[in-house]
C-alpha cells in the first residue's frame, strides 16, 4: 500500500529517518504515551481551540483524523462559498495531507495561514511546518499571502475573568522564512516517500534522538546501551558517540582514556566510574560548618500551566503551590513542617504567609539550586505587601546544589548533582522508587488535574498525601546529603 505523509510525519522524518519509518511500519514498537506527553498534547488542543476565538465567523472542519476522506469532501464544500476563516479545513497535495489551524480569507481571494503553538516563542521546526503546509495549500490550489506562527505572549497578565485572546496570543509573520525552506520541501518528500516503501533505515542513535522532540523510539532504539551508557558523558557531541558505538565502548568503564577527542570533564568521569571511588572533598564540611542553626531544608513545588489560571499570572508562569521545611535543631532534633494548597484558588498569598510563619528570623535556609530563590523574588513582586520580610528570607538563603558540584565526585552520580542523582549515590537507604508522585513535572501535572479537573474527594486526597510525600523525601533528602557532606 502506498504511503501518504502528514505533517507530523514529515516533521518525524525531518528529525530521523528510521523513526519515521518506525511509526509507519511498527508503531506498537513506540514508548508508552506518559500523562506528561499525553498533558501536552491535550494542553495543545485547548490553546488551538482558543485562538480560534480570535477569529470570527471561521468554520470548523468537524471531522477528525479517522475521517480524513470526509474532511477534504467538507473543505471542498466550504470553499465554494468560503466564510472568512477555515480551522482544521483539510488539504491533499504530491502525498502530503494537511489541516491547517487557521486560514483566513484575505480581500484578494487569497489566504492567511495561521499555524497556533503553545509556545512562547518561534522555533525553527515551526517553520518547517508551516513550509509544508503552505507547500501542499498552494499545490492544491489554495494561495497563501502570508503565514504567521501564533504563540502564547508570555507578557500576557491574566485577569482572572476571561482570556484576552487578541492579547494573550502574539501572531508572528514567518511567510519569508518558511518561503526559503519551501523548494527544499518537494524533494524532502520525495525522499520520504521512497523511504517508506523500503527497508528499515540504519541510522545511529545521537543528538536527534531528542531535538527538537524527544523521539517516541528511544526505548527501543536505545535499549542495546548497557548501564551507565556513554550516552551519559557530558556535552557529548554527535562525532564522538559515533566513533565510541563504531569501537563498541558502550558502557562509561569500557572508554579508554586515551580514546580521541574525550574531553577533560568526560575523560575524569570516565575515570571515577572506573575507579568507582566516591570523593568527598573536606572543603564542604567546612562550609557547611558556617551554617547557622537551626537549618531549614527547604524546598517548593509549583504549578503551570499554558493559559495561565489565576489573575494576575502569565502563560507558563511557575505558580508555587506547596512548600517543605525540614529544620534541624542545633541539638540534632528534626522538625517538620509544610503548606499544600488544597483549594482551586490562588495559592501564592496563603502559601507566602505560611512559609514566613515557618522561617522565622532565624537559621539559614538550605535550598537545593535557585529554584526557590527566583519564585520568592516573583512572590516579592506579585505580593509586595510581603516583599520586605521576602527580602530577609532571600538574604538567609544557601544553595547546598553549589558544594555539591564543588566537593563531590560519584561515580552513581554520572556526572550529575540533581538531589535524584546525588541521593541515592550518597544516601541509598532514601529512595524516590515506588513513590507515586516522584519528580517535579509529575507533582505539577498531577496538582493541575487536581485543581482543575472534576474529581472525587478519595481521588484528590490520594493525590495530595502522595505531593506531601514527595515534596517532605525533598528536604528530608536534603538533610541527609548535608549529613553526608558534615562527616556526620
Ligand atoms: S530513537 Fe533516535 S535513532 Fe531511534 S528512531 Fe528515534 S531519533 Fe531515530
């Protein structure tokens, strides 16, 4: 059976050949759809179905991605007798299928494209993507005067009541760029086509595996890397993955030092995990010692969420929703204290008054990167009825991240100093494993669908006990590693 491309195809193939060819030919090979890419797609739908409101008078092209056939029949009819605006119209040309976001009619007869991303800024796949549509519009008799990308504007400030659609997106015209990618599309296509009727390509894993998208293949195309994969080296480039793979050093203890073009920082890697020695300079007990008691271990999660849900937020803003503080006491007692924001409703101002409550006057406050220190300055600013005492909470500050990078070389640790890295290197009887809630974007996700969402009292508190759970092994970790670094 032939072979016809979407754009999401011709994007796929752009970024790798074989996994274009896999979704065509051996789709069930690809990784489980996780809620997080599930999240982003859905949050895709909800913005596209949004900018359409900028447009009034568009008509919508009902059928979905099962209908195609029915669709360019319904497109067909539209443009007899066209509205001023088409979403989702339906458009076939040299192989390609296409449904547009938007067109709009413009007075010459032509039309506008209008490709709608939740994104706040254009990138450079988006121009290939509007190339091609523009490339099978106008193949298909459909001529385009201008196309734009429409983002969300991260300047935009929420009201609380509605969306200001004119306002909350920014419509950037990309008609010249994607007309300088255009006469490339014709052959790409070509290529593509032909790929798909033979054999599955032969292309070595790299760079592209994850850029511009993560690839719905990696776990299968990388399943052959044993433990510990040279993929972990730091700032590997595409060239020298390829002459370790060729002289099959796969795993980071198999590297020969002398190997060519390994840089200072991955041949000491190569190094530590050869040697499998952890070091702990002493330097960082000695800055740790400087601490003032009592310590706060101290760490935020935070919502986002692309069209932003309280007022006064902006698209993709970092809303900081529940906190953690482990204090320890100069006599070696450990307290712990937390806020959760139950409630729909903005939780900035009663997570603020809580957290101050908390810290007190005194004590340093230990933070793992500068995460917490960028939300409170945003928090001074939103709330600046606050903003002095936030003042003294920044100046209390410490960033245990920083000593980590300084003083500790872990072979576990494979190169890395995030707490998911360091903690079980240093600390391996405190895991995340079998946590339900066990990283950061997995907390957001599951406090917006909470949030957001209609769901049963069991549900929201399962979700908000496995958040205190997660956010509490945070700082408790964090305690732990300083433990480790005092000599203690
Ligand atoms: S994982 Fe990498 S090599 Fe495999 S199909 Fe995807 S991009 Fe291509």
């Amino acid at each position: 059976m032939a072979h016809r491309l979407s754009k999401s195809r011709f994007q796929t193939g752009l970024q790798c050949p074989k996994a274009l060819w896999l979704k065509c030919h051996a789709p069930e090979l690809a990784d489980e759809t996780d809620e997080q890419r599930q999240h982003i797609f859905d949050t895709g739908n909800a913005v596209g179905e949004l900018a359409r409101t900028a447009f009034p008078g568009g008509v919508l092209v009902e059928e979905d991605h099962t209908r195609s056939g029915e669709a360019l029949k319904t497109t067909e009819r539209l443009l007899a007798d066209p509205p001023p605006a088409l979403f989702e119209a339906a458009f076939t040309h040299g192989g390609v299928f296409v449904r547009p976001d938007v067109l709009v009619r413009t007075p010459d007869g032509r039309w506008d494209l209008y490709e709608v991303k939740s994104s706040t800024s254009v990138k450079p796949e988006h121009i290939t993507d509007v190339a091609v549509q523009t490339w099978v519009l106008e193949g298909a008799g459909v001529p385009v005067r201008r196309a734009h990308l429409m983002h969300l504007d991260n300047t935009y400030v929420y009201d609380g009541e509605r969306y200001d659609v004119d306002a909350l997106f920014a419509a950037e015209e990309v008609t010249e760029a994607a007309r300088e990618f255009m006469p490339q599309v014709a052959d790409l296509v070509e290529y593509q086509l032909e790929l798909l009727e033979g054999p599955e390509p032969d292309v070595r894993i790299g760079k592209h595996c994850d850029s511009p998208y993560t690839c719905a293949f990696k776990g299968h195309c990388h399943a052959f890397l044993p433990e510990l994969p040279v993929t972990a080296l730091p700032r590997l480039t595409d060239d020298l993955l390829a002459s370790l793979l060729e002289a099959n050093h796969l795993a980071i203890e198999d590297v020969p030092l002398d190997h060519p073009g390994l840089s200072a920082a991955q041949r000491e890697l190569c190094e530590l995990v050869r040697s499998g020695e952890a070091r702990i300079d002493p330097g960082a007990a000695e800055v740790l010692r400087a601490l003032e008691y009592p310590l706060h271990f101290l760490d935020f999660e935070t919502v986002m969420s692309a069209l932003p849900l309280y007022a006064g937020t902006r698209p993709w803003q970092q809303v900081p929703f529940q906190w953690s503080d482990h204090i320890l006491h100069t006599d070696g007692a450990l307290e712990h204290r937390e806020f959760l924001h139950e409630l729909a409703s903005d939780p900035r101002e009663h997570f603020v008054t809580s957290l101050l409550e908390a810290l007190g006057d005194s004590g340093t406050i230990v933070v793992y990167s500068a995460f917490e220190s960028t939300r409170l300055k945003e928090l001074a600013q939103a709330l600046p009825r606050y903003a002095a005492r936030i003042e003294r909470v920044l100046s209390r500050l410490f960033d245990l991240l920083a000593t980590v990078r300084a003083y500790v070389r872990h072979p576990d640790c494979l190169g890395s100093s995030s707490i998911k890295a360091v903690l079980p290197a240093l600390v391996p009887e405190l895991s995340y494993e079998g946590l339900e809630i066990a990283e950061g974007g997995a907390a957001s996700l599951r406090y917006l669908q909470t949030v957001t969402r209609s769901c049963t009292p069991d549900e929201a508190d399962r979700t908000f006990a496995a958040l205190r759970e997660y956010c509490a092994l945070d700082t408790l970790a964090m305690v732990r590693i300083y433990e480790v670094l005092r000599g203690e």
